[in-house]
C-alpha cells in the first residue's frame, strides 16, 4: 500500500474583490471548521503552555484537493468535515478565483501562495484528477522521493514564497518513499492602519494565566481610534479591532479573556458564537463611533514560530479513513494512496509596522475624559480577518511573548 505525505506550511491573505465573492457564496460549514480546528489545538497547546498560530483557511483548502481525489466513505468524511453542502462546480468556481488573486500586492499589503502537487515519477496519476486541480491553479510536478533533491526542491520553492520566513519545512525522511505530495504555501505582510510609534515601547510585566509573572516584554503603545466590543454575551472576553492598511478589509482582531476566564473557554465560546455577531458588533461601533473616542493600546511585540502535525487532529473532527492504510479511499487519484502525514508551519512576527505573517449593542464610549485602555499584558487570542466576509487567515494565541 502506497503513502501520502502532506503539508502545510502557511502564510496568507486574501483580496477584498475575491472575499465578496467569498461573502456571497461559501457556507458557514467553512468558518465551523475554523473555530473548530482552532479550538482542537488550543487544548492541545495548553498542556505545553506554548504559543501557536495556525491558517485554517489554509488548512481547510489544502483538505479540498484530497476532496477532490476521494471516495466513498472517505469522501463522505471530508465533505462533511470541511463544511462543504454545495456543489462541487460552485467550490472549483470560488477556490480558482481566491488562487487567482492570491499573488496580488497592494502598497501596504503583501501576499504569495504556491500550491503544488508532488507526485513521484512514473506513478499514475488519473488524468480526471489532473483535470480537476487545474481549478485550483496548482502546478503538478514531478519528484523522487528516494531521494534527498525532492526535500530541498520542495524547500526552496516555500522558501521563495513565504519570504525566507520558512526555509525549511520538510525533511528528506518526512517523504522518503512517498507516491505523493500536496503542498500549500502563503505568505503574508501588513501593515498596520495606525502604525506604533517605536520611540513610545516600553518594556513591561506579561503575566500568565494564574497571574505569576513572566518576565518583562518590549510592550507597544499608542492612543487611536480602534473598534472594540466588551460586553457581548456569551465569549466571556473583549475583543479589540486593529485593521491593516488603506482599504479598511483586513484586521487583526484581538480577544482578552475576563479576569477568571481562560483561552481555552474563549475558545470553545467563539466554536458556539461564531464570527458574525463580532463583526456586526465592530461595524456597528465603526458606524456610530465619534472621531475623538480613542483607545489606548498597549500590546506586546511577538514572533512564534509554529510547527504541528495535525494528524490526530483531524481524525478527531472526523476525516478518519484518509490516514488508514486499509479504509482510504483516494481512488478518484490513483489507487492505493492514504494519507500519511499532516504538517502545518506557521510563522508570526507582530511589531511597531505590522504583521508578517509566513482571522448590535453599540459599544461606544462618548466623551470620556481619559481614554479606556485595552491591556494586552496576560494571555490573549488572536485572529486575522477579512471583516466583509468574515474569512479567517490566520489565527492563534501568545501565552509567553518571550518565547519563539
């Protein structure tokens, strides 16, 4: 029986003409995937107390293609874990014109993704299948994987689209004998609508959950006019809105627990609550919000490094027969494949600039005298959204900023 090897290395973005389409045309089985996934490895993360960032759209669309090469049982597992209830002509339509722009750089906005089909040489590969992935703008090559040349060909091209903010992300024995290999590789770069002001960061205690302290960390500061909400029910937490550049459709939005609430209730909270309320709740603030009302940020500088095998993940939320050498079915591919391995390495860097990234009660507060203060000094969750559509690129948790 014949191997599959997977990843997932990710940085990415989306343009705002090809999230409206997004908007109008995708399930919400897509973001209940996100939330789920992120709620999944939080739990896990929690035991070693790390940091972590994850893409589920990332993730979700790399799914897609074995979707697409699947049967039986294994299909019927992944359409309905990837929240898929349209036809399959609808999501090639959607995911060719999201690929399509992916590349696209804008002057405060910078993105890459490749997306690739390893296949090893002389395997037979459907021509159906072949036909099928063009939908997707994937390029199709291919690789020995006996040999060592596959992992640095693979290596080079993710480094060339994520920037050198990951060099490597596979080594020789995560293929070795493998008759595929799908990758998707992004890449993002924002910068911040209200950029920080280097000269006013100061170093400052980080607490954990408990409240010990965990050292001091370099902490960002400045006053500008953010949406926040504070009291929405049911996420036991605040969310703050720091957008990214011009055109007002990306942001980072920023969820602080309430004093005796963890991430990990956060985030189960937001699996149940959804994105929609937030968003409605953030425009609605936007809409009615006076110019003066600032609020005063005061965030650390981070970068995590993260690298998962999502394996057992994803056979807990439901794809089981994909990674069973006896119940995978990807005979729409080629016969004898199952999947492997499923890696997934991300990178973060937040500072003064922006973000590189290689997801209605009105709350206004009028006419204070002071301006409230949104402390990022304890744990926190955060999520790189298209706020018109409600598309997560990226999401994720700093438990300690020191740490990588």
């Amino acid at each position: 029986m014949s191997g599959l090897s997977l990843l997932l290395c990710v940085m990415s973005i989306v343009l705002p003409m090809v999230l409206e389409i997004y908007a109008q045309s995708t399930p919400q089985g897509i973001q209940d995937f996100s939330f789920d996934l992120l709620q999944r490895v939080s739990v896990e993360v929690e035991k070693a107390n790390r940091n972590f960032m994850i893409s589920p759209f990332s993730v979700w669309s790399l799914l897609v293609l074995l979707y697409e090469g699947s049967a039986g049982r294994t299909y019927d597992q992944l359409r309905q874990t990837l929240g898929i209830n349209f036809t399959d002509e609808k999501l090639r339509k959607f995911c060719k014109v999201v690929h399509q722009f992916l590349n696209t750089n804008i002057s405060d906005v910078e993105m890459g993704i490749l997306q690739a089909v390893y296949t090893g040489k002389d395997y037979p590969i459907k021509n159906n299948y072949r036909n099928v992935i063009q939908n997707y703008n994937m390029e199709l090559l291919e690789v020995d994987f006996n040999s060592p040349d596959a992992a640095v060909q693979i290596n080079e091209a993710t480094n060339r689209v994520t920037r050198g903010l990951i060099p490597y992300a596979i080594l020789p024995e995560d293929i070795y004998g493998a008759k595929m290999f799908l990758l998707s590789s992004l890449y993002f770069k924002g910068q911040w609508k209200f950029p920080f002001n280097k000269a006013l960061t100061r170093d400052e205690p980080f607490y954990s959950e408990s409240g010990e302290v965990i050292g001091k960390i370099p902490m960002m500061v400045q006053e500008a006019n953010f949406a926040y909400v504070s009291n929405l029910e049911g996420l036991d937490g605040y969310v703050l809105e720091l957008p990214y550049g011009t055109q007002d459709r990306l942001a980072m939005l920023v969820f602080l627990p309430k004093r005796g609430f963890k991430l990990n209730n956060m985030a189960n909270n937001l699996k149940t609550l959804g994105l929609r309320p937030i968003l409605q709740r953030l425009a609605a603030f936007r809409k009615s919000d006076s110019k003066d009302n600032e609020v005063e940020v005061i965030m650390p500088k981070f970068m995590i490094t993260t690298d998962f095998e999502l394996t057992d993940i994803l056979i807990q939320m439901g794809i089981r027969d994909l990674f069973d050498e006896k119940a995978a079915n990807l005979d729409r591919m080629s016969p004898g494949l199952f999947a492997k391995l499923v890696v997934h390495s991300t990178k973060i860097i937040v500072d003064e600039q922006g973000t590189t990234a290689g997801a209605i009660t009105e709350a206004a507060l009028i006419n204070k005298a002071a301006p409230p203060k949104f402390q990022l000094n304890r744990p926190f969750q955060y999520l790189i959204v298209e706020r018109g559509s409600g598309l997560m690129l990226f999401a994720g948790q700093v438990r300690n900023p020191k740490a990588a």
